[in-house]
C-alpha cells in the first residue's frame, strides 16, 4: 500500500468518506458546478462509463441516475466499502464498485468503456487510452495547479483536447477557523490542520487567506474533454 492509499483509507475512516466535513458560502461561477451540468448533458449518450477516482461513490450514484451503467473505480478499499454499503441502500442496480490501480490497470483488460470522466481524480488514467473505446470521451475536473501536467500526460497517452476551460471566480467562504481548517485537511494529501501539532501551520494559514476580514479560499479548477 502506497502513501496515497493509506492517506485516502484514513480520510475515509475519519470523515466516512473522502469529503469535507466543513461549512462554507460559495461565491463566483463554480467550475464543479458547471462539470456536474456538462456531465449530466452528455451521460445519456454512452453507454458504459467509469468514474475513476471515485471516493465513496456518493457523486457516482447521484450521476447513476443520468447513465445506462455505470462503473466507480477508486484503489482505496475503505472508501470502496462505504461505496458499495451506499449503493444497496440507495438500490442503485445501473452502478458498481471495483477497485482500479490507474498505475498499472491489471483489473480491465481491454478498451471496456465508452466514455470516463474523473473529478479530481487520478491524472495517470490518461496515459492508458486502451481502456477507452474508439470514438470514446474522457471529461475531467481537475485544481488549476495540475494543468500542465494534465495537459502533457493527455497529449503523452494519444488523447486529443478538444475544450479546456479554466474557472477562476469561485471562492469559499468560511465563518469560522474551524472550518477552514476541516476544509484543509480533505485536501488530497493535507495535514490534518484541526491537529494541535499543525497550528501553527493553520495560523500562518488563516493569515495568507484572510482578505478584508474574510477567510477566503479559492477553488480555482479548469474542465478538460479529450478525445
């Protein structure tokens, strides 16, 4: 089990899932926001699609409702766990779970899906186009910061981008410290900042991201559709 494994397989345990537990106020054009609609709009046109890096399912489940089938593919068997627990209670029968490894892709032995999408997931899944079938769709949401890399390891696996747009308005909003510090620590692999050992960390934090008596992150995200 590599750190990431671990780290995912820890946020699960302590969250129930790779969520945040904090409150907040969104403001600006929200780029998560706008991949759920463009998402939504184009589910109903393939007929098999993966969620890769999919957490605990709860977004896959949501989106089963728009899909023919649909697959959640994650490498954190914690967050598998409440996947799967989540899909019998909702008894969602288009959707499953199965643990992928992007690294290597052992578990899927040939081009199985019509289209994925991945919401912040794993950026290795474009160097693997195999799994893909001919004409196939990939969509992503990913933090600005990953652009570049993003961009080369699309262009690296044989994809072509056909739209990259870039969305930089949205902000979140915390009311309190303890909050920010929650939103922090789902962060893909954050601290924990609500730890005493990593206040003063969080406090030089909370002064980088207070702007005129506000604390203010950004969620600056762009969407990619390759092909």
């Amino acid at each position: 089990m590599n750190n990431s494994q671990k780290w995912y397989n820890n946020i699960a345990k302590r969250n129930k899932g790779y969520k945040s537990l904090a409150t907040y106020t969104k403001r600006g054009l929200s780029g998560e926001d706008e991949f759920r609609k463009k998402l939504i709009a184009l589910l109903p046109g393939y007929a098999n699609v993966l969620d890769i890096g999919c957490g605990h399912g709860e977004f896959t489940l949501e989106m089963a409702n728009y899909a023919k089938k649909i697959t959640g593919g994650d490498n954190s068997n914690e967050l598998l766990q409440i996947a799967t627990a989540m899909k019998s209670e909702k008894e969602v029968k288009n959707a499953e779970f199965r643990f992928i490894d992007t690294h290597d892709l052992s578990e899927i032995k040939g081009r199985e899906f019509d289209m994925i999408y991945s919401r912040r997931g794993p950026t290795s899944i474009y160097l693997h186009k195999r799994i893909l079938k001919q004409n196939g769709l990939i969509i992503s949401i990913h933090p600005l910061y990953a652009i570049d890399r993003v961009k080369e390891r699309l262009l690296k696996g044989g994809f072509e981008i056909v739209e990259l747009v870039e969305y930089l308005d949205c902000e979140l909003v915390f009311d309190t410290i303890t909050d920010f510090a929650e939103h922090l620590s789902s962060m893909h692999m954050s601290n924990d900042y609500t730890l005493s050992e990593n206040k003063e960390e969080l406090s030089r934090l909370v002064d980088q991201h207070t702007i005129e008596g506000e604390l203010i992150y950004p969620e600056h995200r762009f969407i990619v559709v390759a092909k």
